[in-house]
C-alpha cells in the first residue's frame, strides 16, 4: 500500500509516493510556469495520472495548497495563482481515478509533516511557524489542525506586537510587515534611506534590490545595519513564539519556511526573547526547533492527510 | 434529571442545581472565609451532601476551580487558596456521592457557560477574555476547551503587545501588567506620580488606595487622567482581541470579569483597534460582545461539564 502526496507552491509542484511508515519511494517536481487557473489543476491532473500509472498500489492522495482551503466547499483560495479565488478543486481531484483525495493549506501540512516524520514526531500540541515571503502557522491541537470557524485560523503575519498602529501594517500586518523575508528586506531599506553615512556591505548593492538573503549576509559579515535589522526580527519572532507558548502551551514550535534556511542560527536568540515574556510553566514545557524536512515538510504533510483517509487514527 | 454546577471563586463558593434545559432550579452561596487546603474541600463537600439531599435527582456534578485543573492527576492550582498547589480534588469530590465529579478551570468554564446558555450559544468557535484581577482566555476549539499539552493553554495574560520588554512585566505578563484590574489602577499611579499639575478627580484620593473601579468613575466625570489611562487599555483589549480573531478564527469573543462590567461601554472602541490590527477576513466573521452570564458564567459552564458528563454531545 502507498499513497501519493502532493505540494502545490507558487512556482512548482511537488509530487511524492510514500510508504504508511513514511519512505519516500518516488518523487518528482513540475514546473507551474506561466499556468493559472483550470491550467494549474490539468497540470496536477496530468501528474498524478501519470504517476498512478506506475504505482498501481497508491491508495489515497493529499494535496497541499498555497493558500486557504475551504473544507465545506472543497474550494482553494491561493493568493499567487491567477484565478483560484475559490477554485473548486477538490471537485476535479476526485475525477482523476476511484481514490480519495484530501486537500488542506500548505501551513497545515506542514506541521502535519513535522508531526508525522519531523521534529514534532508524536506531538499532539504542535506549532510550525512559517517564516517565508509571507508568515503563517500550523497548529496542531490534541492531533488536529486548527481550522477555526473558517479555515482561517493561524494567520499569525497580523499578530499585533508592536504599537501604535501605522498604516504600512495595513496589507500584511504588523508580525509579518517587520519580520517575513520581504519584511527583512524592507527594513533594511527603510533604515539605508535614514543613515546617510552609512558605508558598509549593504551600502555597495543598489538599495531597490536588497533581498533578506543580502541581510543574512551582511550579518554574517558583522555588517551594523544588517545586525541591527536582524535584532529587530529576533525580538519579533521572540515575541511571537512567547504568544504561542502562553496561548497554546504546546510541546513543541517548528521553525521553518525560507527564512528558516538562514535564520535558524539565531534560533538560541529567538528563545532567549521568548523566555522574557511567555507564560512561565508554559515555556520550560516547550522545545524550540528548526524544522527538520525543509522544503519537504508540505509534501510529508500531504502525504500523511493521504494516509489519515484511509487509516484514520 | 438534574446535574449540580460548582463555581468555587477565590472568596465564595456558588452552587447551581440545573435542569438540562439550561433552567436554574436551585441556588446558594457560601463564603470560604478564611479556609485553606482540605478545609476548602471539606466545605464543598459539606454543601454538596446537603444539596443531594433535597434534590435525589441530580445525576452528575461540576466544580469550576480558580486556577489550572491538571486532568490527568485530577489535582487543581489555585493560586488563592492556601495549600492547592496541587491539590487531589478529584479523589475527594469522587467519594462524595455515587456520582460522576468533573473539574475544569474556572476560564474553561466562562467559554462553556456562554457557548451553552449565553452569548456564544450554538459556537464551535468562541474565546471568553475574562479581565478581573488577572486575565485568561477560555477557549473553544470544535466545540471542546482548548487544554495545550499540560492544561494551560490560555494565559492570554502573558500575552506580548508592547515592545521592549521591562522588568516590571516578569511577575504577570505585558498584556496583564496594563490591562487587568489591577493593572489600571498600577498605570493610573504611574501617571499620577508623574503628573505634578494634575488637579483632577484622582489627586483627591490616597493615591496608594486608589483602583480600577476608582478610574471608571473618574472617567465617568471625564477625568483628563483616567482617560488617558483607559485609551492605554482599551488599546491593549483592542490588540489582543485582534491575535485572538488572527489566530483561531473564531465566531465569537466574549468580553467579561469583573473589570466588563464597567469597560462593556468601550466595546466599540476595542472593536475599533481591534479592526486595524485583525486578519481582514476573519475580522469580518466574528462578532465581539459581552458576557451574557456575568458572574454566573463559572457556574453555567460547570453545570455543562456535569451534563456533557452524563450526554456526551
């Protein structure tokens, strides 16, 4: 028996066959290109047929979209696909052969990964925090994924951290405005523009180019300004994984998505701020970790809600 | 059939004999003066033998605790009561009567109550921000309390919203050290101290006397101070409703405790910062009211943990 998992990111596809004890036995990528809308879900159609094809004994499929899925409807809203608003996904899943399919987000799955072949293995209170281009978490309670009334919940790039309000926090929220890899980039610009006489490594790029992969390093070469932006982020995911603690008093938080790549040396500092101001009991019942599937954590994710299907436990 | 609800609070002891429609058939108070440890115990257990002997219908029992309810050991901390660090309540509510004893937090019983027979009636989703002395969240998770991995999930109290951290935050947190009961009367002290040329209503009073209550009536006679000292907490309210809508999505934020009451007329305004800092979406699908229940919530919630007891829903 296998089952196939699916991770649907913005600009490729990533399609793998597991065993039930979690063995990858076969994997393969597609690229999405220019593809939108029905053409993204012929793609996935394509894929998987020829995939069921040469693994006869795949039993059940989960997919892992970059977005919001909505459980009711069966419907995918991903922000970077044109014209998933609320494209019926599911739908045309179950067409492709006589095997169930299981969609969730990709912050789901991540955590679902973790849980089931990562660092949170056997955790029932888990949290992957996903530090990316954007922020978003998966939480897992009692085994779960935290849903909310909506599919929405873990939406944790507007967590409220830092006051007053400014109206640069208004399109991605204050967390995310300050501390996701497009945060740390503007920032760095933000403070370029204010110290004139600023010359170090950060002062040689054109400033319009600066990616948060420049940030990390200028930091390792013990540029000030990139050290400075850096701190900043620290204290903000500080703060953000001390809400965690005392809100969800899980077992673990995962750290990861791409910025955690680079910034997963920082974790002792990361835990150091949290240790400030999360609840007291809580944060000495939490262990802080790196992720440890990387990119594969959506994949391992998908392929878990494949198996849960058809051995539910 | 009956069930009998159990609120024990940090100064009185409440009982309620519930039909399962919700309907309060019997009820009494007893004051836990100056009793400690196992005569706590004791004086529930002396109050619940009279009530099961007048009411023979009562099938199952609730008791709502005023700290962490650990579920595994059935033992409660309760900071308040001399002796329950870890106190085995179960085992000795067990040998009672012949019937079923349940226990949760008094936080968990808010949610629960309100969810059952008050403002969060028919929600699988709602989180009950409960600012008296202290604060704490109850929150429900698919219907269920949401517990984390060592049952103190939560302590919104430690919640961080203002950065950097002070010392001052170590004993209660950053969201409590502002915003609870105590908190508003510490900041209006703090401001007073400061504030030579204040000559409004609080320089009147012993500035060592003065409370949260003292700084809703002196805003009442817009007091210049006292209403600098609410915008302060109406912006922390504002912000952590905002982490709580961001995070779990829910349908529902129930605002109570003794300091909702007076600050349910700042509703609005809570709502109003909560709605700059929210994940748009969800902010749109959650509606922000006040406790139902006041100071009956505990025992409404604990008379449904009797019932679902004996029901499971």
């Amino acid at each position: 028996m296998a089952v196939l998992g699916i991770d649907l990111g913005g600009t490729k596809l990533s399609l793998g066959v597991f065993k039930e004890t979690g063995e990858i036995i076969f994997k393969q990528t597609a690229a999405i290109e220019n593809r939108g809308g029905r053409e993204v879900a012929n793609l996935i159609d394509e894929q998987i047929r020829k995939i069921l094809r040469t693994h006869e004994n795949i039993q059940s499929i989960g997919i892992a979209v970059p977005g919001i899925y909505h459980e009711k409807t069966g419907t995918v809203w991903a922000p970077n696909i044109p014209g998933w608003s609320d494209y019926p996904l599911l739908r045309q899943m179950e067409k492709v052969g006589d095997i169930p399919v299981t969609i969730d987000s990709d912050r789901a799955c991540y955590i679902l990964g973790e849980a089931w072949m990562g660092n949170a293995k056997n955790c029932n209170h888990a949290i992957y925090l996903a530090v990316g281009t954007g922020i978003g978490a998966g939480i897992l309670v009692d085994g779960k994924v935290l849903r909310g009334a909506h599919d929405i919940a873990g939406a944790i790039g507007w967590m409220a951290l830092q006051q007053p309000f400014e109206r640069k926090y208004i399109d991605v929220g204050n967390f995310e405005f300050h501390a996701a890899g497009e945060g740390i980039a503007r920032v760095a610009k933000e403070l370029l523009s204010k110290q004139e006489d600023y010359k170090g490594v950060l002062a040689q790029k054109d400033p319009g180019s600066i990616t948060s992969h420049d940030v990390f390093a200028a930091c390792d070469q013990r540029d000030e300004l990139a050290i400075e932006v850096l701190q900043v982020c620290i204290r903000f995911w500080g703060m953000a994984v001390a809400n965690l603690i005392s809100l969800f008093n899980p077992e673990k938080i995962i750290l990861g998505g791409g910025v955690f790549g680079p910034a997963v040396k920082f974790i002792p500092a990361i835990k150091d701020e949290a240790d400030k101001w999360a609840q007291p009991i809580s944060k000495k019942q939490v262990s802080i970790e790196p992720s440890a599937l990387g990119t594969d954590a959506g994949l391992y994710g998908a392929a878990l809600l494949a198996l849960q299907r058809i051995k539910p436990q």
